[in-house]
C-alpha cells in the first residue's frame, strides 16, 4: 500500500511499509456467506477436530459464575501446572495469547533495528512478520528436502544475530530434526544469541529420535522453547501458549508480556488439560488414522507429498494450487494454499475427522479429473 492510499504510512515506524500481515485460514462462516453453501468442512488451520477435552470442559463451565472479574494477571496456578508438568520452576514460564504471542514477545525483548534473525525457507510465517515488526533484519537460510537445513542455518549466523527460530516439527512442511544434530547446533550457538525452538505440534510425533527440548533449559540458558494448547489440546479459540526459558529470559519476556495477555477461561481450560492425557492420546490416534487416509488418497492419485510429523500433510498438486483451492473453496472444502510459503504448487491439508477428510479426499479426485 502507497503512501497515496494510507497518508498515515509517513507518520509510522519506516519498517512497517513493506510489512505483509499474516492471513488465517478461511473460517467457514465466511465461506458460506460469500458463496452461498452450507456444510463446508475446514481443513485449513491444523486445529484438533475432537475440540477440547472433557477436563478442560469442566474447568470452563465452573468458571462461568467469574467471567465479570479479571483473570489472574500473572497467571499463577496455570504457571505453576505447567512448572510441575515440565519439572521446572513456575519462574521458567512465560504465558501467551497462544504460543505466537510468545513469539511476538521474544522479537520485542531482543531485536531491534541493527539486529538480525535467522530463520528456514518454509518456516512458519510469523518469524519474518515479528522480525519486521521491529525494524531488525532477517536471513533466510535454504531449506534442505523442505526442511531446516541447520549447516546453511549456522553459516548466516554473526555477531549481528540475536535471535534464530527452528519449528520442530515445522510448518507448514510436517518436517522435523532430531535430537542430537539439533542439540548441536545449539551447542555451537554463541550466548549472545537466543534459539527459539517452537514445538507447537511436538504431542503428535512419536519418531523415537524425536527431542523434548524442555529438557535442555539448563543446559542452554539462551534456549526459548514455546508450546500451545491450540493443537493437540484442542483450545484453538482460546488462545493459550507458553515459553519455557532460564527464569532470567522469563522475566524480561514478562517485562514487555501485556497484563491479562490470557483470559480466565483459558487459564483454567489449560490447567485441566496439561494433564488429560487420554483426550492427547485419543487426538493423535485420530491424527494417526488420518494421515494414513490421506496419504493412500495421494498414492492413489499419484500425487507427491512431504512426509509429516504434525496433525497437517502438504500436498504436491504438480502444477499452481491457487485454481485448484478455489474450486475446493466451491466444493465446501476449506484447505490451506501456500504459495506465501515458497510452495506455490502445494496445498496443506489439516487432519479432521474420517469424514471430513473423505469430504476433502472425493472434492480434491472430482477437481483433478475435471
């Protein structure tokens, strides 16, 4: 947008101009408005089908008779939940408005114009926006089979560089690394820089090499790692994540971090699901049988796709998906196209139910023979 068409573009921060917004997937009462249709199924937002979780339920409907008062502003009983769960002190956590509050947060604290930020092609579209936010500059390192290559990763790093985010697993590729070249790299990281490691998907995968990197806090004081309920947990529209840090990166994070950044609901909801493990499991075994669904769809159709470890797959449509996704879009079918990601012949497709994703599955076959 032109100075021309927003006059207020001369009066805000220079960085802003050429900053693009991020775009949410398309909510279905958008759709049915726009064209007309009822019963869409959206499969675009890599959110848990199942919803919450009965604990979480629970925790709710008792809070109902309290939602006139303020929510706990530092968030204690939640912070204290997930420091026992973890095994580090409730001092280690800071609370988000879902984990990409966290995120934000951390480019708050420690970028600025003059810094840098390294991140993967194919990585999650919030990195750039937050680096850009502030006026620090990013470097975007190749990709390596759609996924992080951490050589090509090690060699943007410098004395300029603050900040280095890896998803793991990632999105939107489902890609994922393992532990040890991962612990490695960090490793070889110099103090004066921050590792973000974003594991918002890490409950689905359940690869042997996979790391928990909750556990490398102590090892590695300048280690972040972010989760949120808004996956596998199911509380997607509550808006609930966290960071895990050294307690001293805690409290700078908390420094800037808004007062009652995460509502009453949300704290209570995600205190009783941090421990309903039966809801996780019966959410990955549904993912499970999903992935597997979709994947026989696509060898069916013979058409490629990267491997996945989250509760999403990306598609290779062989030629540009953007005609492709209009048609599903006709369909009822709401999936995610990623050309903004470097994949412009690519949709990703969150894992539903068994009938949604045959929903999605029989509108994909019906557009490709068209």
């Amino acid at each position: 947008m032109s100075q021309a068409d927003n006059p207020f573009l001369s009066i805000a921060a220079p960085w802003i101009g050429g900053l693009t917004p991020y775009v949410p997937g398309k909510p279905v009462s958008e759709l049915e408005r726009d064209l007309g249709i009822r019963d869409s199924v959206k499969l675009a937002s890599n959110e848990n089908p199942l919803g919450p979780g009965p604990r979480a339920r629970e925790a709710m409907k008792a809070l109902l008779e309290e939602l006139g008062r303020y929510p706990d502003g530092g968030g204690y009983d939640l912070r204290r939940v997930l420091g026992d769960y973890h095994g580090v002190s409730p001092t280690a956590i800071t609370l988000g408005n879902g984990s990409n509050d966290v995120l934000d947060l951390i480019a708050r604290v420690f970028l600025q114009p003059g810094a840098e930020s390294v991140f993967s092609e194919h990585a999650f579209a919030v990195y750039p926006i937050a680096i850009q936010s502030v006026g620090a500059t990013a470097r975007v390192a190749k990709a390596r089979d759609y996924g992080h290559d951490l050589d090509a990763m090690a060699a943007l790093v410098n004395d300029k560089t603050r900040v280095v985010w890896i998803a793991n697993p990632n999105n939107p590729t489902g890609t994922w690394l393992r532990a040890a070249p991962l612990k490695s790299f960090i490793g070889a990281l110099p103090r004066t820089c921050v590792i973000v490691l974003d594991e918002a998907y890490t409950e689905y995968v359940s690869e042997p090499d996979f790391p928990d990197a909750t556990r490398w806090i102590e090892t590695f004081p300048n280690l972040i790692v972010t989760r949120t309920f808004s996956k596998a947990h199911g509380l997607a529209a509550l808006r609930v994540g966290y960071g895990i840090s050294d307690p001293k990166v805690a409290e700078l994070l908390n420094r800037v971090r808004q007062p009652f950044n995460v509502n009453a609901l949300a704290q209570a909801a995600a205190s009783a699901a941090i421990s309903d493990r039966e809801h996780v499991r019966a959410s990955v075994e549904l993912n499970r049988a999903g992935m597997a669904q979709f994947i026989a769809a696509f060898e069916r159709l013979a058409l490629g796709y990267i491997p996945s470890v989250g509760n999403f797959v990306t598609v290779d449509l062989g030629r540009p998906a953007g005609p492709i996704n209009e048609e599903l879009l006709r369909r009822g079918v709401i999936v995610r196209p990623v050309a903004n990601y470097g994949l412009p012949n690519h949709l990703r497709i969150s894992i539903g139910t068994e009938e949604e994703n045959a929903r999605c599955i029989a509108a994909l076959e019906a557009v490709l023979a068209a």
